[in-house]
C-alpha cells in the first residue's frame, strides 16, 4: 500500500456527535502522526475544530457534488464518522483510494475498509461508538478516547467580553432535536433565580437564535437579572461564553456537550434521549432523569403527558447543581 499523507475526515453533522467523535479523530492522528488531516464540515460544526489541535485544516462540506469537486486529487485517505450513504458517495465520486467508515446505509460497495457496528457498543458513551469504527477497519485505538476541548485564548476572551463580570451559571433551554428533550422553561427560570441568590453568581441564557423567544421568557419569568444570549453566539463565541461559566444547567444538546469537553461541570435534564449513549462525558458532571417505563423513546414530540421531562422537579435540579459547585 502506497503511503498515507494526506486524510480528509468526513465529520458529524451536529455539534453533539462532533465532541463524541474527537477521540476517534485523535486515534486517528495517533495511526498517522505525519499525515496531514483535514475535516470535512458542515459549516455549523467546522469552527469547533478551532480548539482541536490534531486537526491540520477545515474545509465546508456543502453537498455530494460539492464535496467531490472539491476532494478530487488532494487526499489519499477518507474517513466517514457520519454513516450515510451520501457522505460515502462523495468521497468515491472524488476518486479517494482509500476509503474506510461502518459498513452502514447499504454503502459498503463504496468502502475500500468497512465494518459492522460492533454489539458491544450499543447503550454506551458514542465515543466508544466512533473508536470502534476505526478499530473496524484496521487501525489501532486508545482504550479511552478523549474527547476533551481546550478552548483558545481568543474564545476565552470573546466570551469574557460577551459576559462582563462574574460569577455566571448558564442555563441552556433548547435543545434542537425537538420539544421532547426540553424541561420546562419556568422551572429553568426557578432554579436560575435559586442559585442566583444562593451562590452570588449572574446567570446567562445560552442558545441559538430560534432559541431566543424562549430565552427572553426565561429571563421575564425571573426575579433575579439574566444576560440573554441566544441568538448573539457565533459557535467560537460560544465555546468562549461557557468557558467562563461555573456551572451549566442543560438540557440534552450541542452546548451540553461543548460545556462538558471543555471541562465545565454539568448538571443535564435528560427525557426522551439515553444518557448511557449521549450524556456528557466524564466524571465532573450529573444527570437528572426520571425512570418512566417509556424513556428513552427517541421521539422528537411526546405523543402523550411528557412524563419523563415533568416529573422532575426544580429542587432535584437544585440539588445535584448545588453538590456541583460545593464540589468545585
């Protein structure tokens, strides 16, 4: 086999499934440690790749043909974290000569390597999921991945900038995936009050721009002032606000898991989704959940009383928020 210098990674589309992947990627640079490695990245995900040093480059993944135009002649390897049958599609059409991802979405025929998604991996972190991938297909893996972030200088001051003076809990309402994955915004507004008064700590409310009404209702419903930034944050930016924070009350989404890898403690709400597979990874962070028969559905709406989100109460968010910060 001719040598392997130049990779293109084709990454997650979602900014949850980018930090789950980070320790395949550093697998990855450990099997090629004098390759150059590019991700391919949809343009909401490419900045977070600005805090992972193992990453030489980003280029935006605009579409199969896009993408094939653009890969054509400049790699000698592909490796498909995302398992759709378009990304591999790309990456063939591109002429790449080595071709590696799960054998998934009937795309085997276009992989030069591929492998079955390993049983053992099912109701675990999905880190292990991405690093089973690469084991798959031949490469050796760690037998912890990391899937840390360190947050640049620049960032850091962005969101110093952003916040002002401190302390600062966060709060973070949405979650993109559905209604279902939301707890309920007065009780986000309760405990932001609560440990507002509690700890002398300013609360800021974190999100996307869809997500502003919902904050600034949040913010109306509170006693204590909070700083609104939904909408405001660039996702550089972002990852710069929730460095700076003490704490993150969250739902299960994109920010949780940024929050998390860049070592801030997390308190997650957790409904529909399975927190075995897609909470927050490593120890300095606590789950809150409700044990209903029906979670984890993996629905987008809940089909009957959301059982599972409104059955947990403000003061066990509290609690695991206050055991949080006395610990840190």
């Amino acid at each position: 086999m001719s040598p392997i210098e130049r990779i293109v990674v084709r990454a997650p589309n979602w900014i949850g499934d980018v930090v789950l992947s980070l320790g395949a990627v550093r697998d990855l640079r450990r099997n090629f440690p004098a390759a150059r490695i590019e991700m391919l990245a949809r343009p909401w995900v490419a900045d977070l790749y600005g805090a992972v040093r193992e990453v030489d480059a980003v280029r935006p993944s605009t579409g199969v043909r896009a993408d094939a135009r653009s890969l054509r002649g400049q790699f000698d390897a592909a490796v498909l974290l995302p398992n759709s049958f378009a990304s591999a599609l790309a990456v063939w059409q591109a002429g790449i000569p080595h071709r590696w991802g799960y054998a998934t979405d009937g795309r085997s025929p276009l992989l030069t390597r591929s492998g079955r998604v390993p049983p053992q991996v099912r109701g675990r972190s999905q880190v292990y999921y991405y690093r089973a991938m690469l084991a798959s297909v031949g490469l050796t893996v760690t037998a912890t991945p990391d899937a840390s972030l360190s947050c640049p200088p620049e960032w850091s001051s962005r969101g110093e900038a952003l916040l002002g003076d401190g302390p600062w809990i966060g709060l973070n309402p949405g979650a993109f995936y559905g209604t279902a994955k939301r707890w309920l915004p007065e009780r986000y507004a309760a405990v932001g009050d609560t440990l507002a008064r509690r700890t002398g700590s300013r609360v800021a409310i974190v999100g996307g721009a869809a997500e502003r009404p919902l904050g600034e209702s949040i913010a109306r419903g509170m006693q204590e002032p909070a700083r609104v930034l939904c909408g405001e944050t660039g996702l550089a930016d972002l990852a710069g606000v929730l460095s700076r924070l003490r704490l993150l009350v969250t739902n299960d989404s994109g920010p949780m898991h940024v929050a998390a890898a860049l070592g801030v403690p997390v308190v997650a709400v957790f409904g529909p989704t399975d927190e075995r597979e897609t909470g927050p990874v490593g120890d300095a962070h606590r789950i809150v959940r409700e044990p209903v028969y029906c979670s984890p559905c993996k629905l987008r709406e809940c089909p009957i009383d959301h059982r599972c989100m409104t059955r947990i109460g403000v003061d066990r968010v509290i609690a695991e928020a206050q055991a949080m910060l006395a610990r840190d």
